[in-house]
C-alpha cells in the first residue's frame, strides 16, 4: 500500500537527520503534483534533500527511478505527459520534447508512445529516448505546454517534416490549422532560418497552399476589365460600404443594385481566420440589405463569360429592401 501523500518519501523506524522534517517530503509530493508526479534530483536538492536521501527511499519505494537523476514520486504509474517530462529532465539543460512526441502533445498526431527530444550537439540522451541533435536552439524555437518545454508548433511541423512522410506532414499542418495554432509567418521565418535542415523543402511545400498569393491588384484589373468589355454600368472600386454593425471596403460596388463582389485572390487555401472574418463581413452587409457575390481568379480569368452572365442576371434583379427584424412572440 502506498503512504500518504503528505508522507510521500519518509519511512517509520531508523531515521537520519537529513530524512528530517516529513514536511519536506510534504513539499516533494506538492512539487510532484505539480510536474505530472516527476521530480529531478536537481529540485530535491534545493528542497535540501541529498542524494544519499533519495537514494534511500528509491530502495524504500517511495522514490521510483525513471531517468539518471529523475524519479517518480509514490509509484510508477505515472501518465504519458510524466514521462515526456522525466525525459526532457533527464536530458539536461537546453531539451526540450520535439518531433513526433512534441506534435503529439500539441495534439497534431497521435504518437505510438516513442519519446523524442532535442538537445544542443554533443549531449548524450538518457537511455529509452530518442535524441536529436541541433544547431538550432534560438529560444524563440522553444515554448511551454503544460509544464513541459517543448518545440513551438512552427519548429515541431519542421522536425516533424524531417521523419514523416509528406501527406501526414500536411495533415498535421490540417490540424495546426484547425485548432487555430497555425502561423505562416512563424513558419516562414522559420524555414529562413533552416536552410540545409532535413524537412525545410518539404514543409515549404505543403505550406505553399496556405500563402496568399500576391496577385489582388491584377485581380482587380482584370475583373474591371470584364466588367467594361460586359458594357454594363461600372462599380465602384475600393467602396466603402455600410454593413448593419459597421463599414466595410468592397472590391466592387454597385450602389444602385446594392450589389457587393469580393475577389478572393489564394490560389489554394484560405485559413480559417480568414474564412471566418469574409463570413462576418458577408453576413454583416447582408443584414444591412446588400447582396454578395464572390469571384475567385478562376471566375474572373478562366470561366469569364459564365460570370459575365452571372453579373447580368445579378443586375438585372431588382434589389429588395432589408426589413426589420420582428421577434417572434412567446
């Protein structure tokens, strides 16, 4: 059975003077439950606890050894999140989790239970993990999760590129996204930065979808040009226009038609910050009385006569005026 929680480490009977008082093995146990029941040799030290001390109650059970200087506090059983963290201890000043176990705890993969860290060159890891060694340690590559150092998600999407294969690398990069943790300007610094690194090409690949490309203005150019060849009355570019909540610059405006086209000009993906904020502003000039068309590069350049006759019809159409908003009665 094991002791106590605030008996954690301290044994009955024979008692040196350095197991003396229980409430430092109290603070153990409170430093334990703060550390995914980890503790180094380093902390018990400061506590004032020797390493005579912690070598006994290794032998009594109440200290468990996972790493050369990192124990388990009470017993063995401890979580996953533990054992990255007994880990990156026992791998010593400057380790951080990196790789498949950095991308699992920022939960962009599962990972099948292999532990992996990165330390500077020439450090040996502790036995059972993983090691990568690295030139690249500039702190702003580094974070903390849930008290664990660990490589930011710009830094763990490039290791990760360097040991997955591309398609799970964009799933990863998926989820990043998804979860709204995804920075393209961090990965791009990033990958500045990481020229000649295993999984630089790659990650510069699959991120290439995510990039705006900067074509808006040509857009622009060429989507007035259709309208004028169309001999329709022309829009009002770079409008400014009245939503129900605020004002807004369009693309295009015909105010007579209270008609809105916005250009969208990614070639590939949008974020989710993105698709958000167009969907607001969509939404938020509907509600004022506007109708809102969108026009990709392909409307605009590939499919032209189809969204010639699209616009056409769109201002053949008499606008309606908004109505407001009754509440239904209870």
């Amino acid at each position: 059975m094991s002791a106590p929680a605030d008996q954690v480490g301290y044994e009955t009977g024979r008692i040196g003077p350095e197991d003396r008082p229980p409430a430092i093995w109290r603070a153990v146990a409170e430093l334990a439950a703060t550390q995914h029941g980890v503790v180094s040799l380093t902390k018990l030290r400061r506590l004032g606890i020797s390493s005579n001390a912690a070598k006994k109650r290794t032998r009594s059970g109440h200290l468990h050894r996972l790493h050369r200087g990192v124990y388990a506090v009470g017993h063995r059983a401890i979580t996953k999140r533990g054992r990255y963290l007994a880990a990156v201890l026992a791998a010593g000043l400057g380790a951080a989790l990196s790789h498949r176990a950095a991308a699992d705890l920022w939960g962009l993969r599962p990972s099948r239970g292999q532990i992996e860290v990165t330390v500077p060159r020439g450090r040996k890891g502790p036995p059972g993990v993983t090691v990568h060694r690295s030139y690249m340690l500039e702190e702003r590559d580094f974070t903390i999760v849930d008290g664990i150092r660990v490589t930011t998600v710009a830094r763990t999407l490039l290791d990760l590129a360097g040991v997955v294969s591309e398609q799970h690398l964009a799933r990863a990069v998926d989820r990043a996204e998804r979860l709204e943790w995804f920075d393209l300007a961090a990965i791009e610094d990033l990958l500045l930065r990481a020229r000649g690194k295993r999984g630089a090409a790659m990650l510069r690949r699959v991120v290439a979808e995510y990039r705006p490309l900067n074509v808006h203005e040509g857009l622009e150019e060429l989507f007035a040009a259709l309208v004028k060849s169309g001999r329709r009355a022309q829009p009002q570019f770079n409008a400014f226009v009245d939503g129900e909540r605020k004002t807004h610059q369009v693309d295009a405006y015909w105010p007579e038609h209270r008609l809105v086209v916005e250009l969208d000009s990614y070639a590939f993906h949008r974020s989710r910050a993105d698709l958000k904020r167009d969907a607001d502003k969509q939404a938020d000039l509907e509600l004022a009385g506007h109708r809102v068309t969108r026009l990709t590069w392909d409307d605009v350049v590939t499919n032209a006569d189809r969204t010639l006759r699209r616009l056409h019809r769109l201002l053949s159409q008499k606008p309606v005026a908004p109505k407001p908003f009754a509440a239904a009665a209870r």
